[in-house]
C-alpha cells in the first residue's frame, strides 16, 4: 500500500520542493515525487505526519 500526499502552495513561488518536501515530512524520502508550479504530490510507503508550517501551505492525503 502507498500513501499519497498533495502539497498546495498558495500566493508564493516555490524554487526548492526538496527542501520543503524536507521540513513538511522530516527527512522522510518519498518513493516517488512530482512537482510543478504550485502542486507537488508525494508517495510513500508508509503513513507521514506532516508538519504544519503555515496557512500558504495545505498538505491533504488523496486516497489510493
């Protein structure tokens, strides 16, 4: 089974996913990643405890 994040950045620009993708979910690497402009969607193959880091910021698990 794989958990699948989608990261929504709202009125900033992004240069870095990784380094966000980084403090979101702790150093955790996910199996895969794909990101452009304001969404990045991120699997892994266990359950995240995202971190909040603020309201520009939703992180929703989408179902798999």
């Amino acid at each position: 089974m794989t958990y699948v994040y989608q990261v929504t950045v709202i009125g900033i620009a992004i240069n870095n996913w990784q380094d966000l993708r980084n403090v979101i979910f702790s150093d955790h690497q996910p199996l895969e990643e794909t990101y452009g402009g304001q969404v990045g969607t991120f699997t892994f193959d266990a359950p995240q405890e995202p971190v909040y880091v603020g309201h520009l910021i939703k992180v929703e698990q989408l179902l798999t």
